[in-house]
C-alpha cells in the first residue's frame, strides 16, 4: 500500500538533515542575473510552437496582519488602496506576457497564492480575473483546477460565493493551529468557527476541493494540543492536507524574530507531534502523498500516486506537471520548458519595471542536459517512491548504474539503513525511507554542497 510508513525515530534522526523541498531541480537558489527577458521571451515562443498547456500562479503580497511564523514575500497593510497600482502593474505584466503565446493553449491550472488573496475586493477581483480571461484561454467548463488561497478572517460567504461565480474550484485554508495560546503567540487569531464556516460555504456553492494548511512546531505547541487541533481538523475533513514543520530562521525571515525562541517546542516534541499527526491522519483514511502532503484515496492526487503520473513543481505535487508554468507578480516564478525564471521580489522594483512596459525578470537559470536528466530521477522518487533504472535510461540514452557510479556507495548504505531496495532494475523507497524521501534526492542533488545547506529547512 502505498501510502505504508514506518516510523523509525534512529533513522529519523540521523537523516533529518537540511535540504531542498525540490519544487524544482535545479533550486532556486542556482537562480541568477544572466537570466533575463530575452530568454524568457525565447522559451515563450517555444511553448508557442509546441502547443503547451499551462499553469497560472498568481502572486498577491498584501496582509492586513502579520503572522510571526510566515516566510511568504508579502506586504504588510492596512492600507487596502495598495492593491489597486500593484493590479496595474500586474496586468500589464499579463499582456506582454499573453502576446507572446497563442490564444488557444489552454490554462489547465490556475493559483491565486501570497500574501492573502482576499485582500483584494470583489470589484479587483473581478476586475483580476477579467484580465486573464481577456488575454488566456481559461476554461469555462470547470474542468480545470483553479484554486485559491483563503485566510478565514478575510473571506466569508459572500466571499466564497463571488470566487466559484469567477471560476475558482478549489480552496486552501491557512489554519496552522486552534490553540489561542499558540494563535497568540504567533499572532494569529483564528476561530475555529470562521474556518468551519469557510468551508461550510465551499461545500454548499460545491468547490471540489478543500486543502487544510497546518504547521507544527510553533511556539507554545505541545504534543497534546497540536493533537487536540489535528482532530478538529479531521472533524472538517478536507480532501487534502499540508503539515508543514516550521522552520525558525530569524536571521533571514524579520518577522520570527518577534517569535521567543525560548516557547518553541523540542526536536524530541517535534517529532512526536510528526509521528502523532500522522497516526491520526492514517487512522481517518488519508492517504500519506509525501513531503507533508496527505489526501482522501479518492482525491486525484492519491489517484495520481497509484498510477505513477503524479509530478512535482513550484505548486508543489500536481497533476499539472506537463503544463508550462506562468508566474505572474512580485517574485512569481515561472518553469517553461527547460527555463526557470524569477521576477523581482522588491514590490517597488517590480512596479518601476512595469510602468516603462518591460518585464520584471530579475534571475533564473536555463537547465542543462545533465539537470534535466536529475531532475527526472528526483521528480520519479519524490512522487512516487520508486524508479525504474530503464525509464530514465531510455529517456536520456545513458547506463543509469555507470551515470550515476559515484554515488552508488552512498545508496548502498542508505540500502544497508532500510531507507531504500537498491537491486539492479530500480530503486524503491522502503516505509521507513518515506518520511526521509528528501535525504534520498538529496544524493542525486549536483548542486547541494555542505557550505548551502543553512538555505534549507531541515526534512523532518
């Protein structure tokens, strides 16, 4: 069964190191200046040509409040005239961006991420998704996976009935805890009444799905109480589940810094949250997808994983990996092909770029042969446990063994820990590796040296 873990805390503990989420291979940490417009415009025109489906992301920075945990690029406002520049700039961005591609490649998938979303009003968000639909082929038929990003504080019925009138489908609800001590702490004040009613409204105006955002290890967080929360939660059951672990890192995040690092949980604490939550999740039906990730079996992501076509980008695990990637707004990322390009992450900047009608590419990086062939492998392993030597052989013409002969020690001790099956037409990843499926990436990683490693959360 697929979603079969083990729990070996020794294992945990010896491979709970720090290292990429692998929403891309290369990272975004490879990113870099020499990538411009130019090469964006170029891998336009090839996803032109070949006729590419694509994905949307949207990026709204804007928060009325500040969550200390949070290390999203965001805008903290009470000043809800802000959105309406920022909404100039980013439809312009949308037709230089549209004229570049042609009128009939279909938007599969479309996310509306930040920041919060909602803190637009009704009228700019009509106004947003106007804009896209003047200039992409969205679909009308609601056959595509257009979600959003919903804080229960800035959405309620009306809310949600505008988004599924627009042609949202699906929902991700920000909750991370329902202890008030722990809310406080963080500075998060969020009933559970406003999240259930939420998702009452998504249920009646018939979304398809609702996604649940939980993190463990806040400050004030005790295994009895974070599992108090994981049941409430499973009273509302949402089709899908993140549970993420928070990473302090106030030297590059300003606002953990108002975080006491002196009421934040052990790694000891940590983990038996970890292990808990899962306990309970396995026990309500959900499925364990991988990287903190759990759905319903009936849910297309679980669908996906038994049928090895699930795939892994900057929205995380997809169904919608085949498509090109368009990342619109401050620090949006885009994938097209074989091209990873970044816009500005300075709200400021980006706003000057548009207004003289050029766009706000700042980074990137243009895969290589050899990137391409390791991204393969990571994106077999991390979505679905497995790799068969011969599928990347005969997608690359190379001896997968002789390729990657450097590392063979490596995975036999992985092999040797009960991480791994290594035998000679593929690699499995074992029950008690899942949990750790990053360290297992980690390996193929070209890039991951010792020194970069402080850039990462760690896996468990």
């Amino acid at each position: 069964m697929l979603d079969a873990i083990r729990w070996d805390t020794d294992l945990i503990r010896r491979y709970d190191l720090a290292g990429p989420r692998y929403t891309s291979y290369p990272t975004a940490v490879q990113f870099n200046s020499q990538v411009g417009t130019f090469d964006l415009f170029h891998a336009l025109r090839d996803s032109r040509k070949a006729q590419r489906p694509l994905s949307l992301y949207v990026h709204v920075p804007f928060c009325a409040n500040i969550c200390y945990y949070c290390a999203c690029n965001k805008v903290i406002t009470k000043d809800r005239g802000r959105a309406q520049p920022y909404l100039q700039r980013l439809e312009q961005e949308i037709q230089l961006i549209a004229c570049h591609l042609d009128p009939t490649q279909k938007v599969e998938q479309l996310h509306f991420g930040g920041g919060t979303p909602t803190f637009l009003s009704h009228d700019e968000l009509r106004q947003l998704m106007a804009q896209l639909r003047k200039h992409f082929n969205l679909l009308d038929d609601d056959s595509g996976d257009y979600s959003i990003e919903i804080d229960p504080r800035e959405a309620d019925w009306s809310t949600m009935g505008l988004l599924r009138e627009l042609g949202f489908n699906r929902v991700s609800i920000g909750l991370q805890d329902l202890d008030p001590a722990v809310q406080r702490a963080v500075n998060r004040l969020q009933s559970l009444e406003e999240t259930r009613a939420v998702i009452d409204a998504a249920r009646t105006l018939q979304f398809r799905s609702i996604n649940i955002d939980l993190i463990y290890g806040l400050p004030r967080q005790t295994p009895e109480n974070f599992a108090r929360t994981v049941e409430e939660v499973i009273n509302l059951q949402p089709d899908r589940l993140s549970v993420f672990n928070y990473a302090h890192l106030p030297e590059r995040f300003m606002p953990q810094r108002r975080i006491n690092s002196n009421e934040l949980p052990t790694p000891a604490q940590k983990l038996e949250m970890l292990q808990s939550t899962i306990e309970q999740l396995i026990s309500a039906g959900y499925r364990y997808i991988g990287m903190d990730h759990f759905a319903l079996p009936d849910d297309e992501l679980a669908i996906a994983q038994e049928e090895s076509t699930l795939q892994r980008n900057f929205q995380g695990y997809t169904t919608h990996g085949h498509c090109d990637l368009i990342g619109l707004g401050v620090s949006a990322i885009s994938q097209i092909g074989d091209l990873y390009c970044q816009n500005s992450s300075d709200l400021t900047e980006y706003q000057n770029v548009l207004a003289t009608s050029q766009l706000a590419t700042s980074r990137g990086l243009l895969c290589n042969a050899d990137d391409r062939l390791r991204r393969a492998v990571i994106q077999q392993l991390i979505c679905n446990f497995s790799l068969e030597y011969a599928d990347i052989e005969q997608a690359f013409n190379i001896d997968f063994q002789g390729y990657f002969g450097v590392l063979w020690p490596q995975l036999q001790d992985m092999a040797k820990d009960g991480l791994i099956e290594l035998d000679r037409d593929r690699i499995t990843i074992l029950p008690a590796g899942r949990l750790l499926v990053r360290s297992v990436c980690m390996v193929f990683d070209a890039y991951l040296e010792q020194h970069s490693r402080q850039r990462f959360s760690r896996v468990i």
